[in-house]
C-alpha cells in the first residue's frame, strides 16, 4: 500500500499516537497527586478583603425557660425616716362609761373610778406626742380600762417607781434614756388645789404609759429598723401586743422582771 509505504507521513502519525498513548496516565497521575496533597500552595486572588464587623453585635439568645429573663439588681439604700411622732388624741377618754368589771382586787389603786374619769377631763390641753401604734393603744386600754396603773390614791406606787428606774437605765441595753423621759411629780409635794394635783397625776400616768410602751418596743424590735435603711434586708416584725403590755403591767408587781424580759434571752446577747 502506498500509504503505509510512505515513510514521511507515518512518523508524524507515530508521534501523536506515543504522546496521546503516555500523556493521559501522566495527567492522571498528577491530578491523583493533586487529590491527595492539595495541589500545591494556593494563592488568594488579590484585591480582595473579608467584610467590617457590625457595628451592634447580635444579643445572645437565652431561652425563656432557663430564667434568662431575671434581672439581678444591687441592693437600693434609703433615707432613714423613723415614725412620725403624733399626739395621742385623749378627747376619746372623755365620754368613757365606768368598767363594767373592776380589775382584780389585789391591784386595784386606790383612786379609781370618779377620780379618774375627773382626772382625763382635764386631758383636753395636754400634748403628748408618741408613735402612731402607741398613741391608738394607750386610747383603746384606758377606754376599756378606766383606772390608774402608776398611781395609789395621791402618789406614785411601787410599780410606776420600778418602771421610771429601768426606762433611766436603757443605756445598759444600749438604748438612749432621753427617749424614755417622763417627768416625774416631786415627792410628798402637797397642793391645796386638789385638782391641779390629780391634772399633774393623770399626765404622768399617761406620759410613763407611752414611754413604756416604746421601751418594751424597742427592747423586743429594736430602736431602728434595719428593713427602713437598705433594701437589701427583709426581716419580718416581731408582733407586740401593745395593749396587752400595760394590761399585764397593770396586774403586776413585778414590773422591772416583765420589762426587761422584753429584750432578747439568748445566750449571744445576753454575752
């Protein structure tokens, strides 16, 4: 055949045919090399640059039911402010009906009765100022409980004695006395005018009722109330019969053991 017999044109042809016959393992050779390696160092094309941040970062979400939506604040203080002091009201004590009972004979004082309801009459101009709670419950006993605790016929008795001697040592529970001041009438003062001394009395009487009361207070509670300070406390109040301490005190002897009984019996206090 003169094809094949044509020397010139078949090696051209053999040439390609070697190179197409060599050349595919070759090239799968490498792309397996790329596949396995990576194919070499990459480059970046240039020119280009990762975006800006935002400028408000998202909020993490939180779920609602892993109390993410409590908020914890610091605790708040306040500007202390003690009980307005008012004046107890005594126009009550006026029209107050004689006790149906007497109290228990063995502490009956002596001027009773008339005497008293004579005596609160003249209550009208005298000021007393003492806690709201205290001025309520010295008109709520003395309306039930028409008669004298401090008083025995035209003087003090023992009990009005003992109290005025703990109310003057507060300092030892580490209380002020001048908040318990009451002045005291002069002993075996006598007065030709009848009725100035029993207006004299009746004040006393009333006076030593609210500063008792406000010591047996402030022996159980304390003096200031650390829940009106911060709001970072919370302790609960201590309820205090307040009618119910005069009522007691008005059946005792014992008057100093009742008082200071009020004040905390713990071992670390009492330290």
């Amino acid at each position: 055949m003169k094809f094949l017999g044509n020397k010139a044109t078949v090696m051209p042809l053999m040439a390609i045919t070697a190179t197409l016959a060599f050349g595919v393992p070759q090239a799968g050779a490498q792309g397996l090399f790329d596949m396995l390696f990576g194919g070499g160092v990459r480059h970046a094309p240039k020119g280009e640059f990762p975006p800006p941040p935002p400028k408000n970062k998202p909020k993490p979400k939180v779920s609602g039911g892993g109390g993410g939506n409590v908020k914890i604040s610091s605790p708040s203080y306040y500007t202390y402010k003690a009980d307005r002091l008012v004046r107890v009201d005594f126009s009550a004590l006026a029209a107050t009906p004689a006790p149906a009972t007497p109290q228990d004979a063995a502490f009956v004082p002596s001027a009773t009765g008339a005497a008293f309801r004579d005596a609160v009459a003249s209550l009208g101009d005298y000021e007393l100022l003492a806690e709201p709670d205290i001025a309520k419950a010295l008109i709520a006993y003395y309306s039930a409980n028409p008669d004298f605790i401090w008083i025995s016929g035209t003087s003090l008795n023992s009990r009005a004695q003992d109290a005025v001697r703990v109310l003057g040592e507060a300092s030892s529970y580490g209380l002020t006395p001048a908040d318990y001041t009451v002045e005291v009438p002069a002993a075996g003062a006598s007065s030709t005018d009848a009725n100035a001394q029993l207006k004299e009395l009746v004040r006393f009487e009333m006076a030593l009722s609210a500063r008792v009361l406000r010591y047996a207070h402030d022996a159980q509670n304390g003096r200031v109330d650390p829940n009106r300070m911060t709001g970072y406390y919370d302790f609960p109040a201590k309820p205090l019969d307040l009618q119910g301490v005069l009522k007691t005190l008005a059946h005792t002897q014992q008057v100093r053991t009742y008082l200071e009984s009020r004040h905390p019996q713990n071992a670390e206090y009492q330290a």
